[in-house]
C-alpha cells in the first residue's frame, strides 16, 4: 500500500522561528512514525550492508540532539563525547532506546525555548567558530530528515509501510 503512514507536511508559516520548529517536529514525528508497531525482531533487523538498523538509527538520533543542543547549544558536558553509534547493544531494550530518544528530544525542545531568538551562539565552535541556533537548528533538521528517509527505506523493506 503506498503512503500508509503519510502524514501532511506543516503549513506553519508565521515567522521563521515557528517554520523551522514545526519541520524539525515533523521530522522526529516522521523518525518516531517508522518504528511503531513494529517488535523487537524487526526494530533490530539489518536488511542493509551496513549496520543501519530502524532501532540504530533512533539511538543515533538521540546522540544527535544531545549533542547538538545539549552541547553544542548549551554546553551540557555529558554529552561532549557522544559516539553516535547505530549498533544497539543487545541488553538495551526498544522501550529504552525510544524513551531516551523522546526525552532527548525534551531537553532539545527546553535548550530551543531557552534562546532569546535564532542569532544566540552556541557554547562550543562548529569549525573553529560559534554558530547560530537557526545553524544548528537547519543542521539537526538535515540530520532528522535524511535519517528519517533510511527509515521509510527500512519500514518498507519491513512490510511495505510507507509514507512520511
């Protein structure tokens, strides 16, 4: 069936803060979309070359918002040394891994709504420089969409669910 999961893209349009927010909603709503329903055997599943799994690629996910707004963003420490690994150990369970996603994605939201507008600078340089929250916002959003796509490549393989 084409499209089953399809859902609209966001029409916000009020101000750049509001469209850009809206599509990095979208693009985790269309992450988190990809891995429900699905058991363990199938969110662990590799039907690539590489070690890209659907469970993979929320852990990834999860690094990546820690990372970029917890600190790159706001300097958070924990998250200096993230290894952004797709390999899900085995004793980490699905629950686990989307829950931290979920909550990762929380703290992103609370570092976003923290910032007096789009021009603050992030605590830690990006190419020996400091860079704009909407810079690190486009950069996540890139990341979540590109990520979101294998997962629609990987949910079909999976039994033929499509759709953003």
């Amino acid at each position: 069936m084409l499209e089953s999961q399809r859902e609209p893209v966001p029409c916000n349009d009020d101000g750049e803060r509001d469209t850009v927010l809206a599509f990095l909603s979208f693009a985790r709503s269309c992450v988190l979309k990809k891995v429900d329903g699905l058991g363990e055997e199938e969110l662990r599943r590799r039907l690539v070359l590489s070690n890209t799994t659907l469970l993979g690629l929320v852990q990834h996910l999860t690094d990546g918002e820690r990372y970029w707004f917890g600190y790159t963003l706001a300097g958070d420490q924990r998250y200096a040394a993230l290894d952004f690994d797709m390999v899900v150990p085995p004793d980490r369970s699905v629950e686990q891994v989307i829950a931290s996603y979920r909550e990762a994605i929380a703290e992103s939201d609370a570092h976003i709504g923290a910032a007096a507008d789009l021009e603050i600078r992030t605590a830690h340089p990006v190419a020996d420089e400091p860079r704009t929250l909407r810079w690190v916002l486009a950069h996540m959003t890139s990341e979540t969409v590109r990520h979101a796509g294998h997962a629609d490549i990987l949910r079909e393989l999976i039994d033929g669910a499509t759709g953003r």
